[in-house]
C-alpha cells in the first residue's frame, strides 16, 4: 500500500474514524488515491487502459479520479454465452481484466456450473462474490484474502458504532434470512458471531438451504424462455418441483424460529436478517402469546437490505421491534453495495449514513462523467461514486446507480465525517432506464480482451 493509505485504513476502529472533518483528510485522501493509482495500473488492465485513454498519470484532485472510476456494470461485462454455455477458461481469462492479482492455479477441468467455478476459486485463493442477476446475468466481484478480513472487521466495528454496543460475546445470535451462498455472506455471519455471540454457542441459521447464485441464475434463465415460449416441458416440471419444495421449507421456517426465539427469550439477542422474513416470525411469536414484555431489553438488530418485494404492513419495522423488546437505538442499519466493501452506519440521532475515512464519496452528475461542485457544508444532491482505499482485490473507483443527498459538514448527532440522507434512489426506479457515459466503452474494451 502507501503512507496516505495506510494512515486513512489506520483509523478503522478508531474513535476518530468518524469525528475527522473532511478538509483535514481531504489532501490525505488525494494522495492515496494516487497511491492507489501507481499500485493499480500495472494490476488491473481495465484501470491502465482507463487511465491511458485519459491521459491521467498521476492524481491531484478528486477530479482526476473521476474518468477511472468503473460502473458498476463493468463486472458483468462478459459475453453471455460464456456463462449460459460454461466456458469456464474465457470466464475466467475475463475475470482477469477486473482482478488484481494473477489467477494462476486454477483447476478448471470438470466444472459442472458457476458454483463449482466460483469454489475452485476459492481453492486457488480468489474469492469471488456474485450478485444474483435480475437479468440472469451475474455481476461478479474479486476479492482477497486480506479484503475478506477487513471486511468481517470493518462490519463488526460497524454494527459496534450504529448501535452503541461493544461486542462482548454475551449473545445468542440468530441469522433470520435466507442467504445466497457466496464467501462475502458465509464469512460476515461467522464474523459477528465471533464477536457478539456466546462462546461454543452456535450461530441459529435460517432453516432453509442456501441459495446458490447458480440456482438464481437458472431460475431467472427459465423465466425468461417461458416467457418468449423456448423452455421445455421438463425443464418447467423441474423448476416447479423444486419452487414447491423450497415454499415448503419457507412455510416451516417461519415456526421453526419462532420455536427458537421464544425459547432463547431471556438471553441477550443478536438478530439479523430482513424484513420480509422478520415480519411473519415476528406475528408467529405474536400467536404463541409472547411480545415485548417477554424478550430482554437489550437485544440488538441487524436488518439489511430493503423490503425486496415482500407485502408488508405500513407499521412492520413497530411490529417487529415491539415483538422482540428491540429499540430504535439498537437497531443496526447501514448503505453499502456489493461492489465495495465499506459499511456506512446510519446514526441514530441525524438518521444518515456515515462516510468513514477511507471510503472517498464522490458526488457525481447523472451522467457519471463529472464530480458536482462539493461545498464545505450543506447538502449536494447527485450519483453516488464512491472509491474504498480498503479493497485489495479489485479497483476501489465504483460508479453505482443510485441518487444520494450527501452532506460533507457536521451531522446532527455529532459526527464530522461526510454523512448521506436516508432517501437513496434508484435511477432506474426514478426514471425507468440508466445510462452511465462510459458504460459502453467500459463493457466493450472488457468484452474485446476476454
């Protein structure tokens, strides 16, 4: 790494990690993003050809960064048909493009799926996290070993700072969500129970099967045919057989739970999971006759993501905290997105999200192709680029999809560090399409080497 790097990663757990104001870690921020720059060009193809095509050699100022950032459609820039027809040697060689270090030593003899490809990775020390692909086409992210550790204690001191709760193993942790199988979800998981759970005491895991992101593709890959009227008949039988099996093991899960927390009641409780399955464990425990007076007051939350197309009630995140004795101080929320690796935490006085030091936001226009001008307080409205100085795997520059409200001056509960309104968009959601600039030159030149 660098000397700007490795002051701004130094401050992860650290009591200023999110009481430094910006201009004192603005010129810091600057030179390791050059650090990164040097170290990255001769890594990864996809950042030299970027940084040659804009005639960028060096970093001076957050806008020299901009033309390197990547959108977050680069890493499902591979053909289709490589996936769809498991060629796993060109799957693979393009992975090369967007991985930092060389994949050598990987056996691909005999690979029967992106499962098994996504394992033997792993064999060879590359840890490779999938989105799992509305399209049915999978974004797929490199990281290394060192990303996989900071990211189990970026999450830890995280949670630790969004819920005021220092990780002292006194807690039954309870995983309530069914979770794609990848390295990033399995490792945070045995993360925070290492760090908040009861000692010997096993983390209780939804029970129901992971989800593969081999499964998820084939699944939205059938939808797809039955739709344009190519699937074939046991192909659908199939599809069906297993839907019915997996809707029977959601229907026990939820009594299944519900049996394990009523049980646990007077421990202290680490609960993480997502709303659409918290809500009906939650009016489980509700018809067994048990609620708030019966849980401990001090339980903890974890809720990720949003209501992912679940049907809920307006009152479901009351429903759920008065269930489980749980307070809104208590309560964990943070914005992030596969394509980084840093939690921003949502504090709990100002309600925003928290932009720790070595995390660079960049508040872009909605073309993605411009930094909109960054005062030194009050809010900024534009697309959220961000750069984390922490991955090792990957470039750090991201271009994502979304419209954020970022605030560089001093929050309401106190902190200094740049803070985001809890009203993320989608601009695909706002305006049904989104059109990143550099998109297409990204997927081809990607598209051209693999």
């Amino acid at each position: 790494m660098g000397e700007a790097v490795d002051r701004l990663m130094g401050m992860q757990g650290s009591d200023e990690a999110y009481c430094v104001p910006i201009e004192e870690l603005r010129e810091t921020q600057v030179a390791a993003l050059d650090e990164r720059l040097q170290e990255f060009a001769g890594k990864v193809k996809l950042v030299a050809h970027r940084a040659k095509e804009a005639g960028i050699t060096r970093i001076r100022e957050l806008a020299d960064v901009v033309p390197l950032l990547l959108p977050h459609t680069a890493y499902k820039s591979y053909p289709e048909r490589v996936l769809s027809d498991g060629q796993w040697d060109r799957l693979t060689k393009w992975l090369g493009t967007v991985d930092a270090h060389p994949l050598n030593g990987v056996d691909l003899e005999g690979i029967a799926d992106i499962d098994e490809w996504v394992e033997r990775l792993k064999t060879a020390g590359h840890y490779i996290s999938c989105t799992s692909g509305t399209t049915g086409k999978p974004a797929m992210l490199p990281s290394s070993p060192s990303d996989i550790e900071w990211f189990c204690k970026d999450n830890v001191n995280a949670v630790s700072w969004g819920t005021g709760v220092r990780p002292q193993q006194d807690r039954i942790v309870f995983g309530l969500a069914p979770i794609t199988q990848v390295p990033r979800n399995a490792v945070i998981g045995e993360a925070l129970r290492d760090a908040f759970g009861v000692p010997g005491k096993e983390r209780f895991s939804y029970p129901v099967p992971p989800i593969t992101v081999g499964s998820i593709s084939r699944m939205i890959a059938l939808r797809k045919a039955i739709a344009e009227g190519t699937a074939r008949p046991g192909d659908i039988a199939e599809f069906e057989e297993v839907s019915a099996e997996r809707q029977k093991a959601m229907d026990a899960a939820v009594g299944i739970c519900a049996d394990a927390l009523i049980e646990a009641r007077g421990e202290k409780l680490f609960i993480s999971g997502m709303w659409g399955a918290l809500f009906p464990i939650a009016e489980e425990v509700r018809n067994r006759g048990y609620g708030a007076k019966d849980f401990h007051p001090e339980n903890i939350s974890y809720v990720a993501g949003g209501l992912k197309g679940a049907k809920l009630p307006e009152n479901y995140r009351e429903f759920v905290f008065e269930t489980f004795n749980l307070q809104a101080a208590n309560s964990y929320q943070m914005y992030s997105m596969q394509e980084i690796q840093t939690a921003m935490p949502r504090c709990q006085k100002g309600g925003r999200y928290h932009v720790p030091p070595w995390l660079v936001c960049l508040p872009l226009n909605k073309e993605g192709d411009a930094l909109v001008p960054i005062p030194g307080s009050g809010e900024v409205e534009g697309r959220a680029a961000f750069f984390d100085l922490s991955l090792d795997g990957r470039w750090g520059g991201l271009i994502s999809g979304d419209r954020i409200q970022i605030d560089f001056g001093r929050c309401e509960c106190g902190a200094s560090s740049p803070s985001i309104r809890d009203n993320i968009a989608r601009y695909s959601d706002l305006e049904g399409d989104d059109k990143i600039s550099c998109s297409g030159t990204v997927d081809a030149y990607v598209r051209g080497l693999s």
